[in-house]
C-alpha cells in the first residue's frame, strides 16, 4: 500500500516482477465493496492480525490473467499484494 497525497485511491494488481497487471478505482466503493473485491480477486483475509496465513495463500494468488502476449513471457505466477492485508 501506498499514499499518494491527492490522488484518487486504487488498486493496482502487480505481477511477480512488479509489472501492472490492473488498476481497480476504489473512489466510488464503501469498505465493504472492497472488501469483498479483495476476497473475490483470491486474497486472504487473516482473523487476528498476528495470525499465520496458509501456505497456499503465501503468494497472495489472485484472478488468474487470461492468455496473451504478456502471459507468455511472464508465466510466473503473480504476487497481488501482500496476503492479509486489509485495506
């Protein structure tokens, strides 16, 4: 997560290099729409702020891409942000 003074808040979905795969607005959601985006898009979300985060969850696996180009070079599997944070 990042503050940007003055700027419009957003979601930017990163792949395992750091390149932008999406950019989500969130100005027009209630915490609980992002909430549920964030779940929707495959993050977990932990009970307790110190608890583990599963194994399967490490990597913070999100919406898979669909097939392109891009997908062809990169085919690492991505890192969406940092597993269990809530936003």
């Amino acid at each position: 997560m990042k503050h940007l003074a003055g700027a419009d808040p957003e979601l930017v979905l990163l792949s395992s290099g750091y390149r932008e795969l999406e950019r989500i607005p969130l100005s027009d959601m209630t915490r609980e729409e992002i909430n549920r985006l964030v779940v929707e898009l495959g993050f977990y979300r932990k009970e307790t702020p110190d608890a583990p985060v599963p194994e399967e969850f490490q990597r913070a696996p999100a919406k898979p891409r669909a097939a392109s180009e891009e997908a062809k070079k990169d085919p690492v599997p991505e890192a969406k942000g940092v597993a269990g944070q809530e936003l």
